[in-house]
C-alpha cells in the first residue's frame, strides 16, 4: 500500500498541470478573392519585365481560424491560425526569384496571434497582454492594423492585400475612466530596403515603443482627445537602403554609423458637432536620426518631418432608409529635396535636414491602387467619397483622390513605386528626368477613383466587388503614364 501510494503521488507531481477554463469561443473567417490587375508598373519598360506588373489574373483564398479562452483570476488567452494562398500555389508557384523557400510559404500556416491577457493585474486598472497581438491607434496613419509587406503567403502575389498584420509584442493598459493610458513595445518584423520612406532592412535588431494616452471628455459631442509618443530605434550597425559596398567601404569591415532612430510625438480629436456628422483632426512629427549615404561617405541628418490629417464623415439627414453618407479626408506628409543623398556644400534646404515622412506602420487605404504602388511619404491626398444603401443589405460606394506630390521627384529625390507581387524588398525606382518616367518640377502624382458594392447575403456570408483606376498625374512622362487598373471580387464567411 505504502509503494502504490508513493507511485501515486509521482505520477501526480509527473503530471501537467491544466488551467482551469471557463469558457472557450472558437470564431474565425474564410475569405477568397479574385483578382485582376493591369498596368501596376504604370506602363514605364524598367530592363526587366519581372520587376514590373502588367498583367495579374489569380485567385486567393486567406483563412482564419481564432480560439480565445477566459480562464480562472481574470486571465484569457487567444490564438490565431492563418493560411494566405493564391490557388495551387503550393504546386506550381516558386515567387519572383523561383526561390523554393516561396513555394513553401503558402503552404504556412502562420501564428498571427498568440497571447495572454491579465486583468487587474497587481494592481485594479492595469490589464497586461503579452505575445503576438494587433497593435493598432487613432486611424492608423502612424500604427495600424495594415497588411505587413512582406510576410504571409501573399507576399509573392498580392502582399498589400495580407491579413498578417500582427506584431510579437507586450501592451499594459490602465484604464482610469474617462482616461485610458496604453504602453506598449513590440519586435519590429516589416522590411524594406528603399531607404528613403521606410528604413527597416538589414537584420539588425529594431524595436518599436510607445505610449498612448485616450481621454473621452464626457461631453454632448463624444469629443476624444488623444496624444502619443511613439518610437522605432534600430540598432544596426549598417546604414538601411544604402547600398553594403557603401557601407563596407570595400572591405568586410562596416562603418559604425550612429543608429537609425524614429520619435514621433502627435495629438488627434475626434468630435461630432451635429447629428450625424464626425470630425477627426490629427497632427503628428518625426524626430531623430537619419543615416544616409553622402557624396563620399555615411552621414547622418536630423530628422524633422510632420504629417497632418484631416477625416469628416456625414450621414445625410435625408432619404434616412437609404442611408446617404459622405466624406472628405485631407492627407498631408512632408517629402525631402534630396531624400536618396546628402550632398555636401550643396545649396539644397534639406541637407543635414532630413524632412520625408517616414511611413512606420501605417494602416490606411487598404485595397487602393496607389496604397498598393507609392509609399505613404511626400505627398498631399485629397479624398471625397460617399456611399448609399439602395436596397436592403446591399452597399453603393465611390471614392475619389488626388494625390500631388510635396516635393518634386528628382533624381535626388526617385520615386519608388512598389510592385505587389514582388519578393517584399524590391520596387522600382523612377529617378530620371526628361526622357525617362519622370519630370522635372512636376508635382501632380495622379487620381483615383474607387468603386464598389457589397452585399451581405446573410448575417455571415457577404459578397462584394471593388474596381478602380489610377491615372498617373503631370510628374510622369508620357512613357511612365499608363493607367492602371484592378478588380477585386471576393465572398466572404464568418464563423
């Protein structure tokens, strides 16, 4: 009896211990698209037609699957499965490159969230997550809920369109009503190499922090006041876009270059003065340091950038069944004269200044043409849109935008128009004048127009279909002035 007992009590101390779970919630989505784009590389021949699209033509299917669990003391979990594919692409795709590693991604299923949740942790107002979370503030102009480009099964096919939007991160919330104080950190995972509008390449280690303070005033027009520091330090030794010779100086030494650092401090409101009508504001800096390639050598500038928005959006008192709706969004982010260099002793305003707009993790315009093509930097967007419902269930809805560049595009200043179906990394560069796809002191960019209906079957299948065109604007010449075009049906379920 004795030797049972004892191997009774080791088999117990052997055992995995299970938290106890009060409730489960499985939910998840199956998405599957269509998509037809023509002309994304504006119709400019760049040497190498892979690095161009013309023509794309494929179906998508991106699935979901999410398990969140309350268990006991105020702790839940969640976890995220997701699977983003062109069809047969596990067969037959191999990517830009014909790199095998590309055929495998879109046979990934990948952990796009993967945390835990601690309310009144220590302390009654502090709520803690910690793991792989969407991070996601104001309207997204500086971090939100946007497709990562470069990671996820599409990045090879349409990665401007992926839902692997998630960042490995911690987030502690106090929530002192009606002020709520978010701070966070999380591992930076995007990469770019263009260097001038997003320096997030390389290997090095990079790490984004921040603090977001949400204050609801409590009065007759919901007014909320918002003010944020967000920062993205990145401790590679390498200077981000530049090219390795330039920062090995031929050797396989590199150059110490002082860190690539992002500080952007900003204030957003929202209020609805009038029934129906909501107004947001939103103005925001980026301060720090920026190394660049000068004429011989790395340097560094000073950052000193700003971005400003402007959203309004008014239900119409009038046909209320139909529910009429108009918008109207201003967008402005500064540029630089020569964002791509440093010219030393040269009589450029921005030298040692460096002013374009870095674009961080922006999470606007999602399924827009030029939200596809153009980085979110030196730029002014004039948008107008409205929608209606003209019969039960079914959504109309049409955009317009204008986008003028702020600076002009020079050969010190390209333009980088990123392709969709590339490898993530690469784009293409327009940075000639006269002959070549660009002008010289030209500034308009192009217009868009925007598309679409949706109808929604029932309550959890819904269809809907999105065209639109861009129109590139006087910046390019005529040989870089091809419209470009996409359309984009998809059937959606949720579960």
């Amino acid at each position: 009896m004795k030797k049972l007992l004892v191997a009774a009590i080791v088999v117990l101390m052997a055992s995995p211990a299970f938290a106890a779970v009060q409730n489960v919630k499985v939910s998840g989505d199956i998405t599957t698209t269509f998509l037809d784009r023509d002309n994304f590389n504006l119709g400019y021949d760049y040497g190498d037609p892979s690095e161009g699209l013309f023509r794309q033509n494929v179906f998508i299917t991106q699935t979901r699957v999410r398990v969140d669990a309350d268990l006991t003391d105020n702790v839940s979990t969640s976890v995220g499965l997701v699977n983003e594919r062109a069809w047969n692409a596990q067969d037959t795709f191999t990517g830009q490159g014909g790199s095998s590693s590309d055929t495998a991604a879109a046979d990934n299923v990948q952990l796009y969230l993967a945390s835990v949740t601690m309310r009144e942790l220590l302390y009654s107002p502090l709520t803690v997550t910690i793991g792989r979370q969407i991070f996601n503030y104001g309207n997204g102009l500086i971090i939100g809920n946007g497709p990562s480009r470069s990671e996820g099964g599409l990045k090879d096919v349409a990665q401007d369109l992926s839902m692997s939007s998630a960042e490995d991160g911690i987030k502690a919330v106090l929530d002192y009503k009606p002020l709520t104080i978010d701070m966070f950190y999380y591992k930076h995972s995007q990469i770019n190499t263009q260097g001038f509008f997003n320096q997030n390449s390389g290997g090095g280690s990079e790490d984004v922090y921040g603090i977001n303070g949400n204050y609801q005033l409590g009065d007759a027009y919901n007014t909320v006041v918002e003010g944020y520091l967000f920062s993205r330090v990145d401790g590679n030794l390498y200077t981000n876009g530049i090219d390795n010779d330039a920062y090995n100086n031929g050797s396989e030494n590199p150059v110490k270059v002082k860190d690539d650092t992002l500080f952007v401090p900003g204030l957003r409101a929202s209020t609805n003065p009038v029934k129906g009508l909501n107004v947001q504001g939103e103005l925001a800096w980026q301060l720090g340091n920026q190394p660049v390639q000068g004429t011989a050598a790395v340097e560094n500038e000073r950052r000193s950038a700003m971005a400003a928005q402007f959203m309004a959006t008014y239900t119409l008192p009038v046909l209320e069944k139909y529910k009429p709706t108009v918008k109207g969004s201003f967008t402005y982010v500064s540029g630089d004269k020569n964002a791509d260099q440093n010219y030393n002793g040269d009589a450029v305003k921005s030298a040692k200044t460096y002013t374009a707009w870095d674009q961080f993790d922006q999470g606007q315009n999602g399924g827009t043409i030029y939200n596809a093509i153009l980085p979110l930097t030196n730029m002014y967007i004039y948008s107008l849109g409205a929608s209606v419902d003209p019969l039960q269930d079914v959504t109309l809805s049409a955009t317009w935008s204008d986008l003028i560049s702020a600076e002009s595009y020079s050969a010190e200043n390209p333009l980088y128009v990123y392709q969709p179906n590339a490898d993530g990394t690469s784009s293409l560069t327009t940075g000639t004048t006269g002959a070549g796809p660009l002008k010289n002191k030209e500034n308009g960019l192009g217009n868009e127009l925007d598309l679409g209906v949706n109808y929604a079957y029932t309550e959890d299948v819904s269809f809907g279909l999105n065209v639109g065109w861009f129109v590139p604007g006087d910046a390019f010449a005529n040989s870089n002035r091809t419209t470009a075009s996409q359309a984009i049906a998809s059937v959606g379920v949720k579960f």
